[in-house]
C-alpha cells in the first residue's frame, strides 16, 4: 500500500489539529478554550464521516474516476475520521478536567458506545480482521458506521429547536438524510462493469 492512498488518514488527523489550534488560539488553555476544540473537532470531523458513509453509494450513482477512487480508499477516509474524533475526545476530556459540566447521560451513553464501535472498526481495517470475523466483519463496520452516522443526526437534530443553533442543525440534518438517500438509491444500482474496488 503507497503512502498516496492513505492521505485521508493525514487529512483526518490534520484537520482536527487545525480545529484544535484554532480554538485555543482563541480562547486559551480554559475550559470554554477546549469546549470550542471539541466543536469544531467535531464540525470538521462531520463530512469526513459522511464520505465514508457514502463512499460506496457515491461509487455507484456517480461513476467517474474521482468516485471510484473514493470507494476504493473508503477505509482511509474512515481511519482519518478516527484520528479526527479522537482529537475530538481528546478536546472534551480536557474540558471536563478544567471544570466544564459533564456530558448528559443520554449523551454518554450513545457518544460512548459511538467511541467503543469506532476504535473496534479501526482495529479490524486490516486485511487479517476480515479473514478471521468472517461475516462478522461486514455486520460490526455496518453497525459501527450507522451508530456513527445516528449520533451526528440526532446531535444536529436537536440543535434545530434551539433557535441560535437552528440553522445550523437543519444544515446539518439534511446532509446526513442526504446520506442516507443516497445509499438507498444505490441499493438498485449495478455498477457498470461489474467494478468493485479491490480489499485493501
């Protein structure tokens, strides 16, 4: 494998780094300092999910050399939205240790189980995992990826009834409904060709 598949591991880890110095540039080493980190960490962490939720749907709605290429490295882009929401974690611990208030229950719940599933799938992104999960494999990245995909959509869908965060959610909720429209369409899809990206 070149180092020029895995750049969307770069561009995952790099994008959180950037949200996060953007933050403390402008707030500091305090807790509100490391709130923001975690929302943008969290804001720019978003489409990279969203790719990788989609890549394999894009690939077979849109046919072009761009598409296929993104369905091919799909595992990267999934391995950069890990190194992005772990910055994002990173940034949230911090703040509960300056003195932020701590996540509600609901919420730790589904964004803990959302952690617990992702370092799970980042663990089995490797030719070995598949061999030994068998079909298991295919069933725990489904879950993970649609648990993902849930904690962002119903995250925005709350910010939409609060009226500062509004537009903001909506923006939000229709991009990940959108996501989720574009795999069902793919579903009746054939790719021309019968193409696949290979397992890498």
């Amino acid at each position: 494998m070149g180092l020029a598949r895995k750049w969307p591991l770069a561009f995952g880890a790099l994008a959180g780094f950037i949200a996060l110095g953007a933050a403390l540039a402008v707030l500091g080493n305090t807790p509100e300092g490391w709130r923001l980190a975690a929302r943008l960490t969290a804001r720019v962490g978003f489409p990279i999910l969203l790719l990788t939720y989609a890549a394999s749907s894009l690939g077979k709605v849109w046919h072009s050399p761009i598409s296929r290429a993104i369905w091919r490295d799909r595992r990267w882009w999934g391995l950069g939205f890990a190194a992005c929401h772990t910055i994002h974690l990173v940034s949230l611990v911090t703040a509960i240790r300056l003195g932020a208030p701590p996540p509600k229950l609901l919420t730790l719940v589904g964004g803990g189980g959302g952690y617990a599933i992702m370092y799970l799938m980042v663990l089995t992104s490797n030719r070995a995992a598949m061999r030994m999960l068998g079909r298991s494999w295919k069933g725990l990245h489904s879950l993970g990826i649609h648990w993902l995909w849930l904690v962002f959509l119903f995250s925005y869908l709350n910010r939409v009834v609060r009226p500062e965060t509004a537009a903001e959610g909506v923006i939000g909720s229709v991009l990940a409904l959108a996501a989720l429209v574009l795999r069902l369409v793919a579903k009746r899809r054939v790719v021309p060709g019968g193409w696949k990206p290979a397992r890498t």
